[in-house]
C-alpha cells in the first residue's frame, strides 16, 4: 500500500515561486495515483481568495491548476480557518476548513508530511 | 532504517548545513540513504558555481562530496532548477546558454522522483527555511 503525504502551502501566491512549487508536488503525486492532502494554512490561505487578478502583478494565474486537483484524483484538500479568519477570507467551496485540533489530527494521519 | 531526504533552501541557509550533517549522521549510523531531493532554492545547494569565501565553509562542494564518496542517488529537480538558473551540459545546450553550474554527481529529474523515494523510505525527512 502507497504511503500517504500531506503538502503544506503556507505562502500566498504572489510571494515568489511556493505555492506553485507545493501544488506541483501534489499534482506530480495525483498523477502516480498516490494518497494526497493538501493543507492550505498561514498566507497560503491567500491561494483560495476568490476573484484573484494575477495578471495585475504580472503573475500567472495559479486557480486554474487548484482547479485541476479534482482531474488527478486529489479530493483530500483543506484550509486552516484560523488563518482565513485572520485574514477576513470566508471558507471556500473547494477545501475543508479545519481548525487547529483537526489540523493536528490531519497531520498525524499522513505518513509523512512536506510543508513549503 | 530507508531516509529519503528533501532540501529546499540554498548553500549559504543554514539548513542546508544540517541537512547535510544529518545525511553525514544518518549513513555514519548505519542507515541507509535512498535519495536525496534538492527542490525550490534547494538547487542552489548543488550548484558548482558558488564560490565561498576561504574563511567560510562550502556546503555546496560538501554536499558534492558527499553523495560522490557514498554514490548516493543526488536528484535536483529539473523545473525548479531550470527557473533558478542552475543548469547542467544538456540543459544549457538545449535553452542555449553560456553556463553550466551543475555536473555529477547530481542528476536533473522530475517530481516523481521525490515521490518514488518518499515511498521507498522509512522516513523523509525535509530541511528549509533559515
């Protein structure tokens, strides 16, 4: 049985290559068919915020590959609501909003765990 | 006990330095090193370009050493490494540029690699940050 990985994304999407370089693990992963969670947590709640314009700070858009999480197969995906509460974001349809006793839960259920 | 280990961060973060000394501890006790990764500004730790002032360590020519004495399986990824700038003889040859700052022992590969050596290990264990 294929172990388990959890990917933490904790930087915002304007903030230099990050989020983008942990949505590839997890979508590399998807591709192999392994068992993958993505936590969004800190400022990479930032990745969720709707109405996002990328194009303003001369960034590609990073929602279109959230998007495709669901083509390869990644399902298990979650946000931290303690860090969109500190940043007025309301929990999106797209991950599980955790708090910080189920984050701990989350973590220990993974085998192992990569935070960027 | 199998370590897949994972770096993200450049020679000069103080990380990379722990990393290696936890590789340096990991084989020294016995276990067994199935890869290593180098990720995001990881790639910096294998480029051959760094030149560290004489008074200071190099961890990137450490790290050379390293997997070359012990042929380790040293993987840097290629699309991170390709956005740093660290590129090795083919990688110049096909993107047509002068320099080249990364050879053996190190190997440019995908992100499957890390996942495949993330199975294959007891434990991976990542290094970032400071």
């Amino acid at each position: 049985m294929s172990k388990s990985l959890l990917v933490i994304s904790r930087q915002a999407p304007w903030s230099g290559p990050s989020a983008r370089e942990a949505l590839d693990i997890v979508l590399a992963g998807g591709a192999f068919d392994l068992p993958i969670g993505l936590l969004f947590m800190d400022d990479g709640v930032f990745q969720l915020a709707p109405g996002q314009d990328a194009k303003a700070v001369q960034q590609k858009d990073l929602s279109a590959n959230l998007q495709a999480l669901g083509l390869f197969g990644i399902d298990d995906v979650f946000a931290c609501s303690h860090s969109l509460t500190e940043r007025g974001l309301t929990p999106p349809a797209s991950a599980q909003p955790m708090d910080s006793a189920a984050i701990s839960q989350l973590i220990d259920r993974y085998d192992q765990v990569i935070t960027l | 006990m199998k370590f897949a280990i994972a770096l993200f961060s450049a020679a000069h973060a103080p990380s990379s330095r722990r990393a290696l000394l936890f590789a340096q501890a990991a084989l020294a006790g016995g276990h067994e090193i199935v890869r290593l990764f180098f990720y995001q500004d990881g790639v910096y730790s294998a480029a051959n370009s760094i030149v560290a002032p004489q008074d200071e360590q190099d961890i990137a020519r450490q790290w050379r050493e390293f997997v070359s004495q012990h042929q380790l399986d040293g993987v840097v990824c290629i699309a991170a490494a390709l956005r740093r700038g660290v590129l090795n003889a083919e990688e110049a040859t096909r993107y047509q540029r002068s320099a080249v700052n990364l050879e053996a022992p190190w190997a440019l590969s995908g992100l499957g690699q890390l996942h495949d050596a993330a199975q294959a290990a007891d434990r991976l264990i990542c290094f970032g940050g400071p």
